[in-house]
C-alpha cells in the first residue's frame, strides 16, 4: 500500500520530482486530503509549479481519462500512479477513493483538460470528502470557461455557465428559452457537429444578440468567430461543422426601443402558432424589454388581431 506524505517522511523517503522547461525539481510535501489541481486547456506549458509539484508530490492522481493524464505527467517527469475516475466507474471508485483519504493519503484530482469538477464526474466526490471532513483543497489554473469569455469580446462582469445544451432541438429552445433572461453573457460547451443546430436554434430564440465561437483554445490552431447569433448561425451552416473542442458564448439581453406598432406586430406575429405566455416569452427574450411589459401589451390586443373567435 502506498504510503501517507507523513509515512513516507518518518521513513526518510526520496522527496518526489519533476522536470519542467529545462529545471529540475523537488516537489513540496503536501498535506494529506483531496487536492483538485487544474491542468492544461491545450497548450502545455499552461500548468503552474504549484500544480507540478502537487502531481508529483501526492499518493495517487485520479483522473478522467488515465491515457490523457498519463501524457501530462510524462511530459513533465511525474511518476505518480494513476487511478481512473469517469462517469461510468464513478459509483465503484468513490468508495476506493474514500478509503485512501480516510488513511490519510493525499490524492489529486484532476480532468482532462482545464479545471476539475466542471462538466466532469469529480463534484460527488469532493462532496463525499467535505461530508467525511476530509481536507478539499483547489490549485487553480486553466479554465475553458474563463479563457473563451476574455477572449470573447463580450461582457465580463456578469456570466452564466451552462454546460452542454440538450441535443434535441425542442429541449434545447426550451433551455434557451429558460436562460433568456439571465441578467450577464451565457457561456456553453458544445460539440463540433451540433454546433450549427445549437446556433440556429439560438439565433430562433434569442434573436441578434451578439455572440462568439471560441475553438482549440491555447491550441495551435485557436480561432474566435465573433459577430451576432443569425450572422453566426448562417457561417456554420455554410462551413460546416469546425474541428476540435468548442466554446459557445452568447451575450446577455439588450433593451431595445421597440415601437408600440412594431411590438404589436411581433406579438400578433407570434401569437399566430405560439400560446400567449411562448409569445410574450419570445418576445422578451428578443427584445430585452420587462416581461411584465411584454405581458401587459399582449393582453391589450383584441381577440381579433390574435386571430381567436370573439
């Protein structure tokens, strides 16, 4: 059994190494206890020595994909052993997991790419360790989520996360429909080949927001493609689904001067094939005016500009 970072300093054990750009280095003992260190998103030499030092230092290295995370550590001298941890193995890992914190050891915990615990299986485990009272510490670092928003031309003070949308296009309007009014710009992953679906239905929904594209991120060939939902909508469509990991952010709600005539208009327009809360909805989303707003000036339409038997 490997032994506790404390084991192995009463027996005088070789402190534990690696070797970056050029230097090599005795990495710090670390405490014992959950230690969830951010990787690289893509380029390598995005990873900090604290985190280096943690990999190297601890008893064992969860990861999500034990190949992924094996390159990582080689590239930088880390002998660690690893465990595998993901989705489908999660259930009858944990409880090992917990037995080695429970002794004492210092695990990290990492994924395959950015910081641990986002779109990632790591969150029942770091909840099962602060529920045993087992120390959770974070080495922060790289972050998908982070980098696409800075680089993204849109506001940064306020941001929603919201994963993976749906694959179905019905329940993905429909998610889309329940974030329009998210006070801050909306932030997705998504794959590749439902990238031009997911815009489509994005541009549907909320309308001329305007939006970014953000791929291979710190990668060789890193591209954002910026401009509003239908213009980006309309690029993919035309191009094709793109390569590599992707990046989705969508500006928040604009208040927009809308006419009463021209909002009259869209909700006789809509009201047409939608109920009357999908259209004031809809429009909402569309315009960024209150909904209570949006709500008031659809019930002052008649029966008959709604297209209903008086």
């Amino acid at each position: 059994m490997t032994k506790a970072p404390e084991q192995r300093a009463a027996t005088g054990a070789e402190p534990s190494r690696f070797t970056a750009f050029g230097m090599a280095a005795e990495a710090d003992r670390i405490a014992p206890g959950l230690h969830l260190v951010a990787t690289p998103i893509g380029n390598l030499k995005d990873i900090s020595f604290r985190a280096l030092g943690t990999l190297a230092a601890a008893d064992a290295v969860i990861a999500e994909d034990s190949r992924v995370t094996k390159g990582l550590l080689a590239h930088y001298g880390i002998t660690t052993p690893l465990l595998s941890y993901h989705e489908h193995n999660a259930a009858q890992m944990r409880p090992r997991i917990m037995a080695r914190l429970h002794e004492g050891q210092a695990l990290a915990l990492v994924s395959d790419a950015g910081t641990p615990l986002v779109s990632d299986p790591g969150y029942k485990l770091v909840e099962d360790a602060l529920a045993a009272g087992i120390e959770v510490t974070s080495v922060p670092g790289p972050s998908a989520v982070l980098t696409a928003l800075v680089v993204s031309g849109l506001p940064t003070d306020s941001f929603f996360f919201g994963g993976f949308l749906p694959p179905k296009s019905a329940a993905r309007r429909a998610r889309l429909l329940g974030l329009a009014q998210v006070p801050g710009t909306l932030v997705f992953f998504e794959s590749a080949q439902r990238l031009g679906d997911m815009l489509a239905d994005a541009a549907a929904i909320l309308g001329p927001r305007p939006a970014a594209v953000a791929r291979e991120l710190t990668k060789l060939y890193e591209s954002v493609v910026r401009g509003d939902l239908p213009y980006l909508a309309g690029h993919y469509a035309e191009a094709g689904p793109p390569r590599g990991e992707i990046v989705v952010l969508i500006g928040g709600p604009i208040a927009a001067a809308v006419a009463e005539d021209d909002l009259d208009e869209r909700l006789r327009r809509l009201l047409a094939d939608h109920s009357l809360k999908e259209a004031v909805a809809l429009v909402t989303a569309e315009t960024g005016l209150p909904r209570r707003d949006v709500y008031a000036r659809a019930l002052l339409i008649g029966p008959k500009d709604r297209g209903e038997p008086e």
